[in-house]
C-alpha cells in the first residue's frame, strides 16, 4: 500500500521526524519502493536484474519502479564515491562564512560565486551565526590557506570566515535515511 503524502500544515506531527520508527516521507512511496532506494543508496552500480532480486520482484517491473523514481526526482542521479586521499587530495575543511548583508541580492550573488570554486565540494546557505557552510576539499594546507586567505576573504559580500580543518570521517551515508 502506498504511503501518504504529508499532511497540508508543514508543522503537523506528521510532516517531521519519525512516526512509530518510520520516517515519514513526502512521496508515494511503498515498501518495495523504499527498499529499492536503500539498495541504490547502499550500491548505486548494480544491475537492474541484482537489484531486482534484493528487492524480491522481477527486473522488469524493478526497472519501471527505478524509471518512475527518477522521472519524480526522487533519485537526482548516480555518482562514484572518489576516495580523495589516494588523489592527492589530503585536506577537508569547514568554512563558516558570514557576509556583510544578507540582502536577496548579496546572498544569491555569493552563491553564484561559491559554484565556480573547485575547492568548494558542498556550500550551504545556513541560519544562526554564519550565513554559508562550506565543505573543502585540498591538496593540502598551503592550497587551503591560500584560498581563504586570497579568495573567500578578498570576496566582496564576505565579513567573516571561521574555518574548522578536519581530522577524520567518522561517519559517511546517504544524505537521507530510508
């Protein structure tokens, strides 16, 4: 059976959080889709006819149901996971950036610059003390220190910048739980 679409009020018990240890989703969704979602999550490479299988049905109405969820969005696409150490790639850090206004215009136009920063992997626009957060990704210190100090800095919507370096991931999943 399908599940619900949230409840109108975006405030209502039902539109947050977990209901009885499920979480609560905004889409159509029943159980084989969701456990077609945790497969692709898990291992975004395998065969139609693999997923299928752990999924308990044929391939055939398996590939429908994948169509159908990336026609709704639902799934925006399939990506590698680059293991960035082994590329050189030894630096991840946080910037907490706060700008000077956070007019419509100033904000939009930091974000627009933010896209054209390859050292930038992840920005996002943030309430509380900062405006961005920022995820980095660099060869090492120098490169980082470098683009702070001569880049996010020297940006002109840019009043602060506290940046926190990394030392080690804990934890890596899919950006939603399903």
């Amino acid at each position: 059976m399908p599940r619900p679409i949230l409840a109108s009020n975006p405030l209502s018990a039902k539109s947050f959080g977990k209901t009885k240890g499920m979480p609560v989703l905004r889409a159509d969704l029943d159980a084989i889709d969701i456990k077609i979602l945790r497969e692709l999550q898990r291992d975004g490479r395998m065969t139609n006819v693999e997923l299928a299988e752990r999924v308990g049905i044929s391939a055939p109405p398996c590939l429908r149901r994948v169509r159908k969820l990336e026609e709704a969005g639902i799934i925006e696409g399939y990506h590698a996971l680059l293991n960035g150490p082994k590329l050189g790639f030894d630096l991840v850090a946080f910037c907490m950036v706060g700008l000077k206004r956070q007019s419509d215009a100033d904000l939009k136009s930091f974000a627009k610059r933010v896209e054209a920063w390859p050292i930038v992997r992840e920005a996002w626009m943030v309430s509380g003390d900062s405006d961005f957060l920022l995820r980095c990704t660099a060869e090492n210190l120098t490169v980082f220190q470098n683009f702070v100090i001569e880049v996010l800095t020297a940006d002109e919507h840019v009043d602060t910048v506290r940046t926190m370096l990394t030392i080690r991931q804990v934890k890596q999943l899919g950006l939603v739980e399903v």
